[in-house]
C-alpha cells in the first residue's frame, strides 16, 4: 500500500488533507480540512514508509514535508498509521538498536546525553518554559490555569504527597533548573540536597537561589551523578524525583530505588515522576536521537516491578496518572515557542525551530491520545502507621 | 538454634514470655509482658521449626500452643522470626508446592476452593461481619469510625473512582453477599449485573435485593464464574471486582484484563481491589490449607503487568494503597468474633474458633507490618478526556 492509500484509508475523525510532490491533492473526510500534510519530495514519501516516524521528522525538518494547520493533529494521524501499517524496516530497526545501545546511561553515558538536550542554553528554555523553568509535567486543576500556576500546584502537589514538614532533610535526584528545592525550602522550611549531572542547570540554580537569599545550608545544588548520592552516608527523610527516570534507563532502576531504600529513614517517602507508557516498548527512534538522547519512557510495571524485593520494605503507596496535564504544560510550551519563533529561528535556524515544534506537538498528541502517560509514584520506605488514613489532605 | 534462642534473640520492641513444655519460662524484654506464648508440647516445638507457620498455625488449633494476650502481638514476633531464621524444610516445601497445585483456579477448582470457605454458613459471617456483609476492607476517614460507616464508606469511595453515574451499566466480578450493587443502584442509579460461583451467597444476595424491593433489572445476581461475563455480550460502562482477585490465581490475571477490555466501552473504568504483598511469594501454607485455598496474594507489579499490553488500550489511572485500612477492619471482625465466641465454639468447637482467631488477629499483624497490603488499582479502558483533571471530587 502507498503511503497515501493507508492515511486516506484510517478511520480517523478529522477532515484532512494530503498534498503529494506531483501537486495532487486528496481529501479526507467532510469539511474544511483540519490540517494539510504536503509531501513535496519523493524522498519524504519513501523515508516515511522506510523509517516511519524518524523519516517523517527527518523530512520535516529539512523542509521535504510541510504542515498547515496544528502538526499536534497530524501527529495524532500518524500514531494512527504507526498502528495501521506503518512500521520501519528491520535494517532500521536494527540501525537504530546499535545507534541507541551506543547512547546507554552509563555515568559517562548519562553526562553526554543529558548534556546534548539540557544544555542548549538556558536562555533558549527561558524563552518557553514558565518564569521557575520547570521542564516537567505541571498540575492544573482546571484546564484554564496558567502555566505559571500550573507549574506552583505540582510542586505543591508534590511535597503535600510526601508529606514535608519543617525541618525535614530532602534529596532530589535530578533538580532541573532547581525549582523545588527553592519551593521546599521557601514554603516548608526544609533543608534540601539537589543532584543534577547539567552543568547549565546546577550553575542556573545556585546563581538563583543565592539571587533569592537563599542559604546554601538550606538549599544545595550538587554537579553529579544520582548514583553518588549515598557516597555521603546521609539518611534523608524525603526523596523526591522529578522527570529524571526517562533519563535512568531501565538497567539502572533497582540501582535507584536500592538509592532511596539506602539513603532514607524507616518509614519516609519518595516521589519518582516520571513519564510512563501503556506497555513495554522502545522509545521513538526519532525522539531519542534529535531529543532525548538515551532515553528510555517505562510502563507502569516496569517502574514497579524493581521496586520489589524481598530484602527491603519499600513498596508503592499511591500513583497518579496525570496524562493529560501533560497533555496542556506542552500546549503552553508550544504556544510560547511559536510567540518567540522568530529569536530562535534567527539563532538556532529554521530545522532546530522544526525539531523543537515537532517534539513539543508530539508530545503533546501522545499524552491526548494514550500514547505517553505521566504517573507520579510516591513510595513508602517501610511503614509508617502514623499517616493520614485518606488523601484527603491533599485537595485542601 | 533452638526455637526459644531464635525468638528471644529477636530485636522485638515488646516484652513477652516464652513457656516451655518443661515448664520453663523465660522473659524478653522490661516490664509486664505484652503476651505469652505456651508450647505445651514437645511436638508444637518441632513442628514450628520443621513447619514454620503452619507447624504454629495446627499446633495452635489443636491446643497444644496457648497464647495469652493478643495473639496479633505473637504473631508479628512470628513475622520477624519468619525473616530471621524459621524456615520450612525443604520437604514441607514440596509437600505444601504438591498440595497448592492440587488446588489451582480452573472453572471447576475454583469453585470448590470458594465454596470451602465462603459456603461456611451465612448465620456464622452475620455474627462477626457489619450489616451490609461485606467481607473486604473498609474506608476510615478516622481511625474510629464505626465498621459500618466505614464499610458504607468504601462502597462510595469505589464508586467515586469508576465515576459512576445515573444509567451506567456495571458488571461485578465476585459481589460476596451483594453489598456493593445493591449500594450503587440506590445511591446511583445505575444497573448492576453480579457475578460469584458461591452459591450461598448469591442466594443470600438474591434473597436481601427481594427484601430491598430491587428490581431484578436493576441489580441482577448471576451464580456464575467471572470468565462467562464476555458470554453475552455486552458491553458495560463500568467494571467492578472488590476482593475477588486473591481468588483468581496469577495465571489468570491477563484472562481478567481482557474481560475487562472487552465487555466495557471506550473509555470505561474498572476498580480492581485486592490484597497485595511487597514482592512476589507464595501464599502462607497454613492460611493457605486453613482458609483461603488456591489463594494467591500478588504483588503489584504481578498484579498490573498482565494489564499492559499494546494489543490494547487499557492502562492505570490510580492506585491507592489502604494497607493500615485493612488492620482496622479486622480489628473489628476480631472483636466481633470474640464476642460471639461462645455461640461459635458450640457450634463449630474450639479449633475451628482457634482457626478463625488466628486467620483474623494473623491477617491484622501482617497489614500492621507491611506483610500485606491492600491495592484499589483503577483502569481505564481506553482514553477519556473528558475526565476530571484531578481527584478532588472524591474528597468532598
């Protein structure tokens, strides 16, 4: 089948439009189409059923394939198509095996790719993300919240779950730009210790916080690896980690959990956040090589399942989908970085503008239409008899 | 080492004596013992060593071990001993492997492993039981509520999570006395059809809806396994199993999911509650032969990774952990049971009271120390988007 008989073939809601390189144009669906995807080279078409999703962001960014309209929507057509018979071919498959196995998370693994995509520039992330520079999920409690907002009531969201006290001891494994450190210390008076291997984001951070006032007995940033942290001996009575599983790959999970079991109290908590999917299955070859290099997104039982162990009592204690919040932190993302295109587009050039769109809409239909979920799994390590019975506490 | 050096070498917070059948008695720890335990024979002593809990567990039915105080107190002495050093012996192992698999959940065997302990008589569950009979953990807002509340409680917590609303279908996978469809028909409206192969309940159920003046098609009792609800047909708005999985036996949890997968809608949510432990194991032996046969307490990775599959769209939303919940329920059972203690012991004689004392008090214990927990896991049968962004309605 041609690529145009399987996308005109889908049963999909919207009304679209395809454009082909010999200037065709076929129509699916009643109405004003929602979107055009013109096709303008041969190559595009044929890297498209080649290599699926990594030929169709390839040709899009190096102008082969151009989209009126949301690309969000013709993304969601193209999960669609992955499911109906797109699929790459096994030398792609294995070229992208061998591509992928050479970007493992050992600890100089995890340096290079972590650098590769957070240190762009922190000037490029102020340009989209909220005025925190959080670059993870945000939690609105009704979809008209602001960014802004959105992004305070997750941290809130989180330190209720793990419930901080003053005077608490936290560690962070993977602080970001180090926004909740600062929002721990500032609204819970505790004492936190941030792990971040982003020389960018560690020298953000601290430049911050002291800008804030803010003591480093009280908040400290730390350049290193989430796998020194029990070098220094400390029981902590919070571990909380933000978006930095995608980063861990699955060989390391036990090794972190064995971290939090380790490193804090009988009977404290900790927040692994992370970006989840609904079944096992390798990251998307295009994401991972112009995105998130490294990358691995686990299901739900693969995050679950090296928490278990008969030698230690950690154990799950509550998980939370929160899909679609992510669903609209990249909406906003996107609409910021369409209102600042022209800056970056004169810095960074029209394929990086294309690459970054194209992830952010991506994203964004991946999380609408369950290709990518967000759980938040808040662990016990071993009990505490003495919590709240409900999570009632939460929602005050 | 001896059983008495094990026991008093334990690193236990509470003071307790040991007596031995020479009539010894030795003391842990300061102050007034919490409990003594008695080995009132030779025999009891071995069999604990050889047999571990089992070898307590009969020996304890047959007399032949006494425990003054609460045996939930001796029982989580036994946890501990359980992790330092107790162990069957290799042949108890095999003999309890060969006994278990005599016991697995085909259509037929699972019939008779309920029936042995749900079919013990409707009269003897009312005497320890709340009003509505239901036999799963409750919800505590507070620690102090009453059972019946509590139970009440949980029936609108469940139907807050699968969203019930006026006109739903809902199918229930094992309904125990029928408490949960009776609840959500009045309080919601909806239309509920009921499954369970215990024939004593279903005609309890049956006989209190008549009572009820519910219409049979509201609340529709079927004396039927799980597996035949895909038999006609239909397609539910809601799926509900509270309880039901401890009996369902791994290897046929993917069954389960495709059940639900298929008999709901698109978008339709399912609560699966059920007993959980930290990692993977076997079930006790003694609770096992005594009271739950075919049982099998998964984990929760055992329990969502047969969920996950990309055939499918079916993923978690939540999961709750109402572990310290279930040690309150049974402390009421417990309490009830005691005091009806007479009234049971003339009826069924002293070991099987022994039985059912150690079963509640040893259940306790274990959700107490974390040996058991209790996982309300939430699905959704596909994507709905329209679904409230947070779970602050079920606080309110």
């Amino acid at each position: 089948m041609s690529l145009l008989n399987i996308l005109t073939s889908l049963d999909f809601p919207q009304p679209f439009q395809i454009k082909l390189p010999d200037g065709s144009v076929h129509t699916h669906g009643q109405g004003k189409p929602d979107f055009v995807i013109h096709f303008k080279t041969e190559a595009a078409l044929s890297d498209v059923m080649r290599q699926a999703s990594l030929g169709f962001g390839e040709a899009y960014m190096r102008e082969e394939i151009d989209v009126e309209g949301d690309i969000h929507d013709a993304v969601t057509l193209g999960y669609r198509a992955l499911q109906g018979g797109i699929k790459p071919s096994f030398s792609e498959k294995i070229k992208f095996l061998i591509a992928y196995l050479s970007r493992r998370n050992t600890r100089e693994g995890s340096r290079k790719n972590i650098e590769a995509h957070y240190d762009l520039g922190n000037d490029f992330y102020a340009l989209w993300l909220d005025k925190e520079m959080q670059y993870t999920c945000a939690y609105f409690k009704t979809p008209g919240d602001t960014l802004e907002k959105a992004q305070i009531q997750k941290l809130e969201h989180v330190c209720r779950k793990v419930r901080l006290k003053k005077g608490d001891t936290v560690v962070e494994a993977g602080c970001g730009w180090g926004a909740f450190a600062v929002y721990a210390a500032r609204k819970y008076g505790v004492k936190v210790r941030s792990y971040n291997i982003s020389k960018e984001q560690i020298e953000f951070a601290r430049a911050r916080a002291k800008k804030l006032g803010i003591k480093s007995s009280q908040v400290e940033y730390v350049l290193d690896d989430y796998r020194t942290i029990p070098d220094s001996g400390k029981k902590y009575d919070k571990f909380v980690s933000i978006g930095m599983l995608e980063h861990v790959g699955l060989e390391n999970y036990r090794t972190l959990y064995d971290i939090i079991a380790t490193s804090t109290k009988e009977g404290s908590r900790a927040m692994v956040h992370s970006i989840g999917r609904i079944a096992p299955k390798k990251p998307d070859p295009w994401l991972e090589k112009y995105i998130f290099p490294g990358c691995y997104i686990p299901s739900l039982s693969e995050m679950i399942t090296p928490v278990e162990s008969t030698d230690r009592d950690l154990h799950v204690v509550d998980v939370e989908n929160l899909r679609y919040h992510y669903a609209l932190t990249l909406d906003h993302w996107a609409r910021r970085l369409e209102k600042n295109v022209k800056t970056i587009r004169d810095q960074y050039g029209e394929a990086f503008v294309r690459m970054f769109r194209l992830y952010l809409r991506s994203a964004a239909a991946g999380f609408r239409n369950d290709e990518l979920l967000l759980y938040q799994v808040l662990l016990s390590n071993g009990r505490d008899n003495s919590a709240p019975l409900t999570r009632q506490a939460w929602y005050k």
